[in-house]
C-alpha cells in the first residue's frame, strides 16, 4: 500500500511533522510506501531518511491562483506516485484533495480495483474558530472518513456536522523506548549551569508563540522563585515571542533562574533533567510534549483545557489549572515542589503512557484504517471508542 500525506505547514519543527516522521518510520517498517507532500523545512532530511519521499506542493493558499496551482501539482503527484490512500493533515489540504479527485474524477492506478482514491483526513487540532465553524460540514463533504487524535477535537466536530460513522478517534503515539533512554544528564545540566541535586528545574518545551502562554509561566515561577531560591526554569523553544519572553524574565529579575535554551533535538535527555514540566497554553488539543514528559517519568503542569484532562490525569499523573490563571498555575507548581509527589506522579505518568500512548498501536490503528479504504482488507473502520 501507498500513502500519500498532504500537510500544510512546511516540514519543519512541530507537533504534526514529528507525527509524519513516526507514522513515515512506522508504516515503512510495515512494508509500505509513505510520500509527504508539504514544503521544505528544517525536518525534512530526516523524513527522506525514513524512508518517505517528499513532493513539493504548498497547500498555505490564499488566492484562488494559488489554490488551483495546489490542486494541479497535486494531481500531477498522485498519477507520478499512484497512492492507493491520500491522507490530507489539515481541513485546508482537504479541500485540496477533494477538488484535485472528486470535481474532476482522476483514475486510480493501484492495485485496487477502485476508481477513485480515497481521501482519509487526520484532524491533529483547528485552532482557529472561525476554520472550526465550518470544519465538520467541510470535512463531511471532503473526506471519505476522519482521524482524530482526541476525543476532544472529535466530539467539537461532531456538534459541527461531522457524520459520526466516518470518524474514529486514534491516539497518537510517542517513542516511549527512546524518552527512557537519555543522554548524560549531568553534560546536560553543567552547559545550563543547573544542578538537579540542588536547584528545583521546571521546564517547557512549547514554540514561543501567544497561545503557547509563556508569559503567564514566567509570571507564575516569578512567585515560586520568591519563595524557593532553588528553583529554575527551563524554556525550550523558539518562535516570535522570544524577544518578548527575554524582556520579561529581566524586568522581573529573572535573567539568573531561567535558562532560555533554545531549540533541542535531545528532548529525552532534557525531560531527564527536569523534576517538573510545565504546559501553560490558552489553546491545545492533544499535547505532545505532555505525553512526552510522562514517558520520561516528569510529572506535568497543564491547562485544563482541550484534551489535556484526555492525556494528564489530574492528581494523579500530574496536576491541572485554570488558563490564563496565574495564581492557580503559581500554586500548582509549588505543590509539585514535593519530591516525593514528584516521584509518585512520575511513576504513575510512566506507566499511563505505556498503556494509553503506544508507539505501535497508533501506527497499527492508522494502517487498519487505510488499508480498509484501500480496499486490501474487509470490514469498517469504525467510529470512536
């Protein structure tokens, strides 16, 4: 079988290029074909290197000239590269896929007897509400059935037109062999100038960008440090906002407890230093870096917002706040100033990502969906559990 991902954003660093990369490994590893339609970006050598082939479309149109340009190098890729799947990552890339196949039929040139391709949407997260009011109607008329990573994001498009029988939630998966096996902690520690035997570190790891919340976060630790001259913070990332975040930290006299590391590659190795991670977003879905964070045994911060309650159970592998709330967020951090409690939610977040957020059965959940619209096996899809 061949899957041909449609993704918006260039392949760059993000929650849905690190998806493709684990689904691209995956499904290659499962005896298929994966190739990525997107743009360039700072990842996508190490996609090819797993074994996807990368077409170059930009599906990010906002004239109607470029839309049909998107629409015409796609269609020239799928009868270049004759997937039996194409698998848009966005609403936007699905209306792509739907005017490239459906309004001009495009024979299918697979294995299947098929004469149209079938379009299988994954739905990572709709930020914005004004793409989210028409999503479910949109994706009802574009798409043959929908992924979603969440619950949460399923059950907004479902109240939005969405037909219930053609989706499926299927949680998206974490390398969880590869976040319990760090690097050398200690390297790490002495580069930030940080010492976990004695300074109490949070951290994030998040774009700095607005709906990220750092400045909520640095408000929040601003008051743990006041009371605990032990505590530091770790931001990693970049993005827009860090010129914002830097002036921040100074003005309220932070420049020596936080440490702005920039973007890290060794997310293990960095989780392993941390007693503490932190999510402060405004607006989330189903958040990596959480799941993340648990893998690695650190217990989490997060917002009770999206499905966050869906990945952090609160009091259990973690402890969850108020958005936007700083007094909240301040006293969540300070609770989980505990070592012990530290140690007993780790462990606790540990064993809830080995059970919720498998590695291999996300990739089997995605392959048994496309398979059965590929028409290589019989049987539904499914709804959501």
């Amino acid at each position: 079988m061949k899957i041909l991902y449609l993704m918006t954003e260039p392949f760059g660093i993000g929650g849905v290029q690190s998806d493709l990369l684990i689904l691209s490994e995956g499904l290659a590893r499962r005896g298929h074909e994966v190739a990525v339609a997107t743009t360039d970006g700072e990842l996508l050598g190490e996609l090819t290197a797993r074994g996807a082939a990368f077409v170059d479309i930009d599906f990010r149109f906002r004239h109607p000239l470029r839309l049909l340009r998107a629409i015409r190098e796609l269609r020239r890729a799928i009868a270049a590269q004759a997937p039996d799947v194409v698998a848009p990552q966005s609403v936007r890339s699905a209306i792509v896929a739907f005017l490239a196949l459906r309004l001009i039929a495009l024979p299918h040139r697979g294995p299947s007897p098929r004469t149209r391709l079938p379009i299988v949407t994954t739905i990572h997260n709709i930020h914005n509400p004004r793409n989210f009011k028409w999503a479910g109607r949109i994706l009802r008329l574009c798409s043959d059935f929908v992924i979603f990573e969440s619950n949460y994001e399923r059950d907004r498009l479902l109240a939005a037109g969405l037909d219930a029988r053609r989706s499926r939630v299927i949680h998206s998966g974490i390398d969880i062999a590869r976040l319990g096996r760090p690097g050398e902690i200690g390297v790490l520690a002495r580069n930030y100038g940080l010492d976990p035997d004695r300074h109490l570190i949070y951290g994030i790891v998040a774009r700095l960008s607005e709906e990220k919340g750092h400045k909520y976060l640095i408000e929040a630790f601003a008051r743990v440090a006041a009371r605990n001259e032990q505590a530091r913070l770790l931001v990693i990332g970049d993005g827009p906002l860090l010129d914002a975040v830097r002036r921040q930290v100074q003005a309220l006299g932070l420049s020596q407890r936080v440490v702005l590391a920039g973007t890290q590659r060794d997310i293990a190795t960095h989780l392993a230093l941390l007693h503490v991670f932190v999510l402060a977003s405004t607006r989330e879905s189903f958040p990596l870096s959480a799941r993340e964070a648990m893998a690695a045994a650190t217990p989490v911060v997060a917002p009770r917002i999206g499905g966050c309650p869906e990945v952090v159970e609160d009091q259990v592998t973690g402890l969850l706040f108020e958005a936007a709330n700083v007094d909240d967020l301040a006293d969540k951090l300070l609770q989980l100033a505990d070592p012990a409690l530290q140690r007993s939610m780790g462990i606790a977040g540990r064993e809830r990502a080995l059970r919720l957020f498998s590695h291999d059965a996300w990739v089997a959940g995605d392959e048994q969906v496309y398979l059965e619209f590929a028409g290589r096996v019989s049987g539904p899809a499914g709804a959501a559990a």
